[in-house]
C-alpha cells in the first residue's frame, strides 16, 4: 500500500525532530540555541527603535510661541500640570517640548548644559515629572553649531546628544536649521536619525528645515516623523507679522495656508507635514479666526502643537483646542492629509478624506463680507444621486441628510466645517 501519512505520523515526527536536539549533550545544544537567538535579535534590530511612531499627527505643547527664551521648570511643569487639569490629555495631546534657550554651554567632556537659574534641577527631574503625569517630553537643538538664538547647537555632538537626551528620557526632538546653511539638509537628518535611533530610545523627530530644501520629497526616507513646510507662523490672519526683532516677516495664518497647496500626497501614517505650531489663544486673532485656524490645521493633518499659555486659557480658547470632533479629524487613521477641492476669490472648500469612506470639509470664507459656500459631492467624489449625513463639528450637530450638494453661510474669516457620511 503506497504510504499516506497521517496526523498520528505527523506530529510523531516533530517529535522526534524535538527528541534529536533534546537528546543532544547540553555541551552542543545550548550553544546551538544561544547563536539562534543572537542571530534573531540581529534580524530584529534592522527595524529601528523609532519605527511606528507618530502614527497620527503628534499632538502637544511647545513653549516657543508665546514664551519665545523665557522658558524655565516652573514654567514646564506648569503647562504639564495644565494639559492635565484643563481637558487637553483627555482630548489627545501628549506631548511637552521645550524650544529653544533652556541650554548655555557645553562641559569640558562635550556634554550639553541645560541653564543651572532656569533649571536648577536639571532635566532629568523635569521629564521624570511630566512622564509621572501620562505625558511625553519633547527637547530642541539645531543641526548648526549653534541654535537660533545662539546657544549651544548639536553639529559634531549628534550621538553623545543623542545618548543624553535617551538617558534624560526624551520622547520627541525638535531639530532645527539655524547657522547650519553649509551643511547638507537630508545628510544632516538621516544623521541625526541615526544617532537618536543608535540611544537605543524611540525618540520622534521633528524636522524644523523651514522648507527650503524640500523636506517633503526626503523626509519620510531619513526617519523624520514630521517636518516643517514653511518659516515661521506669525499671530495673525492675513497681515504682515514683524519679527520679535522689527524686521519683516514671519507668516500669516492664510500664507502659510497657500504654501501648503500640492504638498498633501507627502504627508502619510508616521510622517507629516507641519505648517508650523498652533497660534490659538495667543491674542493676535479674533475667536472666530482661531476656530479656523484650528479646523484647517486639522483638515491638513497637521501636528497639534498648542502654543499659548495653558495655564490662563478662556474657556473660549479652551473649548477650540479641545474640541474632540476636530481633533478626530486630525488624528483619522486613515492619516490622509486634506486638500483644496475649490477656490473662487476668498471662497475655499479643503477636504479630507476619513476612514471608512466619509470625509470632512471645511468650507472657508477668507473674505471681509458674509458668504454662502455650496460643496458639491463630484468634489469629494460621491455620485451626484448619493444621500450623505452632514454634521457641523463647532455646533456639535447633526444638519440631516442631503443629496448631492451641502450649502452654508460663512462669515468673514470664519469656516464651516462638517463631516460627510454616505
Ligand atoms: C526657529 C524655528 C522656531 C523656533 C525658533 C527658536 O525660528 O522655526 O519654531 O524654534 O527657531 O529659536
């Protein structure tokens, strides 16, 4: 009778594949198994810690816009005690970083010095504090020899920063480009990658290029988790924004807006474009004008960085970054970046495609009179017959079902944005 194996003689037969290395002297066999497992963990090491992180927009804090150098301990601890208290953890946010000024110098071994007045517990207290809360710190340098406001950068010290930044327990690195204008931007990067990744730590980087040499086209590829499109925001709609010294300029809200037209296909799970940190509750705009700054930054898949003074919100300000039905837009897994479908004059309709088939729209009056924005469905490419759910995400309602278009009023400066659900 030809031979058919059965199950019986299967399984036997791993058994005494088992009993043949069992059966071996411990001499050989534990050998055996010790090169097995160093040769795996080899394999497993080609995946670099930082792999899988920010796999939605980062969402936090960072001191730079309205505190510029003025940063200190207290001052950190504050604003992580008020992400807690004020309802912006429970709505997303993560992350504390602290810009530029908290370092002064290098010691004799090289190593960087956080300032002793503004930090005279160090910062490893600091981060110990914040990760005590459920948050993540983030930390800032420059690829340049020195930063944007002339402290210490990290040019020649990348690992040995690297390796104090993972023994402070950073989480996130903001890198920036300052006095670093001959050295070569993806190199530099994939560098500092590298040496964030060789700490052992998995730490996020936040590629602060400012958009000259086109971050988007190598960002993902050098292990950055997000990088800047553009210079800097300005607190303001659309006029000139002076820099803190007199000169001119930094961007508007609606600059930055237009520049990051085209760059959408670039942005994608772990690796965003960032139109730079939020202005929201920084006073230089009207209440309506922050709600649309919020809602486009969220449309654009941006990274959510509050950068006013937690601690003193209104509740005005308060209710626009916590906003959860914005946020969830931001933070849709899908991480589809929005983009514009329509402009005619100061009328936009942006939109971004969500998970499981529907999307949000944000219709966007730029303009100084009152205006009625009609969305087609060919724009977001729902056949003209299709009934769609449309819900307001600042009324926090439903608007019922609509077939083939949705229209609404928009005031000045302000938006209109909905869901869409077929
Ligand atoms: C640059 C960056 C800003 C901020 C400052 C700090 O201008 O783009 O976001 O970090 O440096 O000096």
């Amino acid at each position: 009778m030809p031979h058919s194996m059965s199950v019986g003689e299967g399984s036997s037969c791993q058994k005494s594949k088992l009993s043949w290395v069992v059966g071996m002297r411990p001499q050989i066999w534990v050998p055996m198994v010790v090169v097995l497992s160093l040769s795996s963990a080899m394999f497993a090491q080609n995946e670099p810690v930082s792999a899988g992180l920010a796999l939605t927009p980062p969402m936090g804090f960072n001191t730079w816009n309205k505190f510029e150098c003025s940063v200190s301990d207290e001052l950190l601890r504050g604003m992580a005690d008020a992400m807690v208290k004020s309802g912006m953890k429970d709505a997303g946010y993560q992350y504390i970083v602290i810009d530029d000024c908290w370092q002064v110098s290098r010691d004799a071994k090289g190593n960087i010095v956080a300032d002793p007045q503004r930090f005279p517990f160090g910062i490893k207290p600091l981060v110990d504090y914040v990760h005590s809360l459920g948050l993540k710190f983030g930390i800032y340098s420059d690829a340049g020899s020195k930063t944007c406001q002339g402290r210490p950068g990290g040019f020649g010290h990348e690992f040995q920063d690297g390796l104090q930044y993972a023994a402070w327990g950073v989480d996130y690195l903001k890198y920036d480009w300052c006095n670093a204008e001959n050295q070569d931007a993806r190199a530099t990067y994939a560098l500092i990658r590298k040496a964030l990744d060789a700490s052992g730590r998995p730490i996020v980087l936040s590629v602060c290029e400012g958009g000259k040499a086109k971050p988007w086209l190598w960002g993902k590829e050098v292990g950055g988790n997000l990088w800047r499109t553009t210079n800097d925001i300005g607190d303001k709609w659309n006029d000139k924004v002076k820099w803190p010294d007199g000169s001119c300029c930094a961007l508007n809200v609606m600059d930055i807006l237009d520049a990051q037209v085209g760059l959408e296909s670039y942005a994608g799970p772990g690796h965003w474009n960032d139109p730079d940190m939020l202005e929201v509750g920084n006073g230089g705009m009207t209440a309506t004008e922050y709600r649309s700054h919020f809602s486009l930054w969220a449309t654009l898949a941006a990274p959510l960085m509050a950068g006013n003074d937690l601690r003193n919100m209104t509740l005005e300000t308060r209710d626009i970054l916590t906003n959860k039905e914005v946020i969830a837009v931001d933070q849709d897994p899908l991480g589809r970046e929005g983009r514009r479908v329509w402009k005619n004059g100061d009328l936009e309709i942006w939109v971004k495609q969500l998970q499981g088939g529907s999307c949000a729209a944000v219709l966007l009056n730029r303009g100084a009179s009152e205006r009625n924005i009609t969305l087609k469905w060919e724009q977001i490419g729902y056949a003209k017959h299709l009934p769609a759910r449309v819900r307001d995400l600042w009324a926090h309602k439903g608007l019922g079902s609509f077939t083939g278009e949705f229209s609404a009023t928009v005031t000045p400066h302000a938006v209109v944005m909905v869901t869409v659900r077929p």
